[in-house]
C-alpha cells in the first residue's frame, strides 16, 4: 500500500459544503480497499472533526495520512479553542447554540465519537487561539 498524504480546507460556518471532507475521506479509504468496518470508524472521526470546524472554529485544515499501519486525521483550527477539554469529551456536554441546535447539532457527541472511533486521540487546545485533534485509526489489530 502507498503512501498517502492529502489535505483539505475547512471554511467557518460553510454548512453548505460541510461534511464534504469526510465524503472525500470515505471515499479514498474506499478505493484503497479498506474494510468496510474501519471506513466507518474513520468516517465517523472524520465527519465529527470537520463539524466541530465549521461551528466552532475559524477556517481549518484537515490532513488524511495513510500508510500500511495507521490512518491519521489531523484537523486544526484558530478557533476559540475548548475551554475544559475534559468536560468536552463527556457525552451530552454541548457549547453549541440555539441556532445549531435548531439545525440538528449541539447533541454532545461530537469528542465523545471521535474518541469512541479512534485507537488514539490527542487534543490539544488553547483558549482563544485554536484547537488540534490529532486521531489515529490503526489498520491492523493487534
């Protein structure tokens, strides 16, 4: 298996196109081959991240790595940042407003999925200048 790096844009609060990014992951772990069970995985991870930059963040990026071990997703942005990571991740706890609310989000699910769906999850935030995921999704067991 090659090698693969490949990136993407993730514009603030572009409903329009979001969820894109995680379709073009879907669909290069696809042609790849990939089994089935960790396309969901990583397209779960995926679609989450790219989310969480559209409503909270400024633009982002989003960078896919495959090789013959892992499945990395890096997805940064120099949003507001999590304040209390650790309150993030706990299912139900939702920043999310009345207007994203009104559209079907702000379940509190979002970090809890990610971290569900991942083998490792790194966060690294600042308040006022951004926040980092860093997931990986390895390919093999064991």
């Amino acid at each position: 298996m090659p090698h693969l790096n490949k990136s993407f844009n993730i514009k603030a609060r572009d409903f329009t196109h979001a969820g894109e990014v995680s379709i073009h992951v879907q669909n290069i772990l696809k042609t790849i081959g990939f089994h089935p069970s960790l396309i969901r995985r990583a397209s779960i991870c995926a679609y989450e991240s790219e989310m969480n930059v559209v409503m909270y963040g400024s633009d982002g990026t989003f960078l896919l790595t495959v090789d013959p071990e892992m499945i990395t997703l890096e997805v940064q942005d120099q949003g507001k940042g999590i304040e209390n990571i650790e309150l993030a991740l706990q299912e139900g706890y939702s920043t999310a407003t009345s207007e994203y609310r009104e559209m079907g989000f702000g379940a509190g699910m979002g970090l809890p999925n990610i971290q569900k769906n991942a083998d490792i999850l790194e966060i690294h935030s600042d308040p006022g200048k951004g926040t980092r995921l860093k997931i990986e999704i390895k390919v093999r067991a064991g």
